[in-house]
C-alpha cells in the first residue's frame, strides 16, 4: 500500500512541479491551468465509489492492477499534449484510472490487520502519498530541467508498469490466500479484522441511511481543499506569490512532505492510543478536530504574513497537521463500515476529491480576478474550520447494520 500511493502522489504532483513550463510552453493562463487541476479531481471523484464497491465485490488485487495499468497509460499521454483540452481530457481519464486507490487501501487494512492496530497500519498508505510527494521534485525538477517537462511523465509511467508486474506476482486479496504465512498467524488475522466472512455486503441505498458517513464525507470535503492545495498549487505559490525560484521550491516542498511523513505516524499512534484510553467516541474525534484545526490556524498564518518564509513555513506545518489528523476519518470508515469497507471510504473520498475540483476552480479564478493567492489562502483556511465543527456530528460507534444482510440472504 505504502508503495502503491507513492506512485500514485508521484505522478499526481508531477504536473503541479513543471506546472511554470507547462502553462509557459502551452500559453495557460492560472484559470484555465485551474480547469486541468479540476478536470482530474473531477474524474477522481466520479469513481471513487464505483471503484470501492468493485473492490468489495471482487477484492482489492484485480483493482489495483487496473487502477496501475490505467493511470500509468494516461501519465505517458500528458507528455504527448499540445493544448489546453487535449491536457483537460487526457488529465480527466487519468484520474478516472487513479479512483479507488485509497478506498481499495483502507478495504486492505479491514482484511489484512486485527481492529486493534487499526491506527498503525492505516498511516502507511498516507506516508507513501508523502514520500512520492517529497521525492517528486528530487526526480522530476532535474528530469525537466535537462529534458524537458514532457520526459518526467514517460518515466513515471514506466515505474507504473513494473509496479503491476510485482503486485499480480506476490500480493493476494485475503491472507488465507498468501504464501508463507503460518496458519497461526491467518487464524489471527482473521479471527480479529473488521471483515466478517459471516457477513454479505450492504446495499449502497442502506449505506447512506448512515449519518456518521454524511457527516464524514462533508468533513472530507473540507479538509482535501487543504490537500489539495498543498498537492497541486504549493509549487505554483511558492514561486508566483512567494517569489522563490524553481530551485529553492524544491527543499521547500521536499521538507512539506517529510514534515507529512512524522505527522502521519504520530497521529497513527495517537489514533490507537488515544482509542484505547478513552474509547474510539473520543479517540477518533479528538484526533480528527485538533488535526484539521491547526490545519486552518496554520494556512490562516500564512495568508496574513508578509515574510515569504514564515508563510512557505506555515504551509509546510498545515501539511504536518494534516496528516496528524486525516487518518481518524479513514479510521472511522473502518469502524462503521466492516465489510464494505471499500464502498464507505470511496464515498467520503469521493466528496474529498469534489473538494479539490472546487478548490482548484476557486483558485485559479481567485487568483486570476485579484493577482493575489491572499484571498484564496484565506477561503481554503475558512474551510478547515468548517470541518472541525462536522467532526462533532461523526460518531464510529454507528456501525453500518450487517446483520440484516448475511451471506444466505444474498
């Protein structure tokens, strides 16, 4: 997993670091270089639940070697773009081949960790989108600048297809299907996971009777607007509204992302600490507000600072809370989900990526309007705070009602 979403954020930022030589070489304005950004949350966010319920129905392996083959098609195809709607259209297909990565992700961890550990496995597959993140301009940046900004998308694609060939080698959908395991081991895998053998899958028309889960899908929304930026535009504001150069962007982002990485694995321990101490009501919920309200506090410094560092460096500490906190909302989709797993975690995602297409429109538009990033920073801090107050409606306890659909039923 880990692996699987540093390659998907790997070639997810690529566009976003050689965005400058993009919208330079094919005459882009900060608008319509906003639409490209959009056109592949959009798609992303379309799929995410159809993705999950597929995961569901016919496991996680078959999915993944799809979502791989597929988006590392259309990352070849970027490079061969010679316009603002070629990159539009192939920028949709290629997030419509990304949808499900994460909600096949936390359908993994149902299967494959005991509930109790929960905390420390999910932060993995939000570390791998940190470390293809800050690996990102080490590997793209010199690509380009020797290159050109086409070339970095041929090699990212390449990277996919050998990912492919090693997942339909070793990895399997349950442990019971896995070499090398000891049946000691399997028993307690299984015996101890949210996935219940015992139980089929809820209809989707039952999953959304869930109030949690709505709450939990505006909450997302709110946050990805944060996620988003840091992904998409951080590079283009750093440089445009920060006045750093292409090279001084790089340790930037690289620290952004390393500084994503230890807040990742505090939250993941917190997540399970705290749950232990005080029950999962009050562990999930504490995690998820302090996160995403330091993430608005801090983007809310960077819009009012008039030093360039101090702002880059708000940035930079958002992202740290952000990762500290994102994790307790993949959490609940565990908690309240059980075997479909996949499906609730595409939904709240789903929502999450409709944020990020509003925010990358807002944004662009924004800044075209007032040639400032001041106001937009300050719209994307606003909803933040928004988030925090949904986590008071989210309750883990409110599990989806298995029993009414056990596998003789269906």
């Amino acid at each position: 997993m880990c692996s699987l979403t540093t390659l998907t954020y790997l070639d997810r930022i690529c566009i976003s670091i050689v965005g400058i030589r993009i919208k330079t070489d094919l005459g882009l304005t900060n608008e319509q270089f906003g639409w490209v950004l959009a056109s592949f949350a959009l798609s992303y966010a379309l799929f995410e639940i159809p993705s999950g319920l597929w995961g569901d129905k016919i496991g996680p392996r078959a999915v993944f070697i799809r979502i791989v083959l597929w988006w590392s098609f259309f990352t070849v195809l970027t490079g061969f773009v010679n316009g603002l709607i070629s990159l539009m259209v192939i920028r949709f297909l290629f997030g419509m081949g990304e949808s499900g990565t994460m909600p096949n992700c936390v359908l993994v961890i149902s299967r494959w960790f005991p509930k109790q550990e929960t905390g420390r496995a999910l932060p993995w597959m939000g570390i791998g989108t940190q470390i293809g993140s800050a690996i990102a301009p080490l590997i793209i940046i010199p690509l380009a600048v020797a290159y050109g900004w086409r070339v970095p998308f041929y090699v990212n694609g390449a990277i996919g297809v050998l990912w492919v060939l090693i997942c339909y080698k070793w990895f399997r959908n349950f442990p019971s299907e896995m070499k090398n395991i000891s049946s000691k081991e399997k028993e307690y895998i299984e015996s101890n996971s949210r996935h219940n053998a015992q139980h089929g899958l809820i209809p989707l028309k039952s999953i959304f009777k869930n109030r949690s889960l709505w709450a939990l899908m505006a909450m997302y929304f709110c946050s990805q607007w944060a996620n988003y930026f840091f992904i998409a535009w951080s590079p283009i504001y750093l440089q445009e509204k920060l006045h750093f150069t292409e090279k001084q962007t790089q340790p930037i982002i690289f620290t952004l992302f390393i500084v994503g990485i230890i807040g990742l694995l505090l939250g993941g321990f917190f997540i399970d600490w705290v749950a232990k101490k005080k029950g999962i009501f009050f562990g999930r919920r504490f995690i998820g507000m302090a996160g995403i309200a330091l993430v608005g506090f801090s983007i809310l410094v960077a819009a009012i600072s008039t030093n360039s560092y101090v702002a880059a460096y708000s940035i930079v500490a958002a992202n740290g809370f952000y990762s500290f906190g994102v994790m307790a909302g993949f959490a609940v989709c565990t908690d309240i989900a059980k075997n479909n797993a996949g499906t609730v975690a595409g939904a709240m995602n789903s929502c999450g990526q409709l944020g990020a297409f509003f925010m990358s429109l807002v944004v662009g538009k924004l800044v075209e309007m007032t040639h400032s990033f001041t106001t937009p920073v300050f719209v994307i801090a606003a909803a933040q705070f928004v988030g925090f107050f949904l986590w008071f409606v989210i309750d883990p306890r409110k599990q989806l009602n298995h029993d009414l659909y056990d596998l003789k039923r269906l």
